[in-house]
C-alpha cells in the first residue's frame, strides 16, 4: 500500500509539474500551461510570453475579445485574426478550437449569428456573444460576466 500511495503522490507530482503556472514577462497574465496550450519548457525558457504579447513587436495595446467585451485576459487567436479568451471559447457553442494541443487557433465562423444579437443581463452590453442562462429562464449573458458574477455555470 505505501509504494501504491507513493507512485499515485509521484504521478501527481509530476502531472502537476507539468502543468505549471506561467506569468506572462510582458503584460503579467497568469496561466496554467496546458489549459493555454503550451507545450514543454525548456529550463532556458525563463522567459514566457503569451500569445498576444508574442505577436505584438511593441507595447501590447489592450484588445477586446471577438466573444465578449471584456480586455484583458488569457487571449488566443482566431483563424480571422481576432483574439478570443480561452474561456470563451470553450463554452460558446460553435467556437471551435482547431489544435487542442496549442488551444489555437479559434474558428468562429460556426457561432449562430443569433448569440451576437443578445444583450448580456449582467453588463448591459450588446458586444460580443451571449449564452442562454437556462430552459427556465430567457436572461442571456457573456460567458465572463457569467463567471465572474458567482453564477453556477453547468454543462
């Protein structure tokens, strides 16, 4: 039993390691390393920037996701060249994410033209796309002010 209990601890040790936090060096977004599709580090790798701050030469100027209002956040792009939260894409019906293994890019062009044209009961805003809150109910919202409220979200 004690061996069994110490490779299941060693398995865990080492999925989590594997999936580490990251901080982005330029705009400081922090992320889970397989939630945002990034492959292995290298220990050289010490500097770690996201996806939007790597495709910006510059100073990153704020964007706004193509799924909701909200700037800021962990952003991957899409196929048309927009950025979208990884959030919102798992859970907005259609967005399609085309390489898990990288979480990008994000294809669109499947999202009902419907969810645009809702506006999300929490911010008040027309932006972006809305889910439907439930059967029960007609209240539509974005899926960051659905989260960020406390609200239960199910699947």
């Amino acid at each position: 039993r004690a061996a069994a209990a110490r490779a299941a601890g060693e398995a865990v040790s080492k999925a989590v390691s594997s999936n580490r936090l990251l901080r982005c060096a330029k705009c400081e977004i922090a992320v889970h390393q397989r939630c945002y599709g990034v492959g292995p580090l290298r220990e050289q790798d010490a500097i770690w920037l996201c996806d939007r701050c790597r495709a910006s030469r510059s100073r990153v100027k704020p964007v706004s996701c193509a799924l909701c209002p909200r700037r800021g956040g962990a952003f991957k792009a899409t196929s048309d060249h927009k950025w979208v939260h990884v959030a919102c894409a798992l859970w907005i019906p259609g967005a399609e994410i085309l390489d898990f293994a990288k979480m990008s890019p994000i294809d669109l062009g499947r999202v009902p033209k419907s969810r645009f044209h809702h506006r999300c009961y929490l911010c008040n805003q027309r932006q972006g796309a809305c889910l439907d809150c439930s059967e029960e109910c007609d209240k539509t919202f974005h899926v960051l002010c659905g989260a960020l409220s406390g609200g239960y979200m199910g699947a």
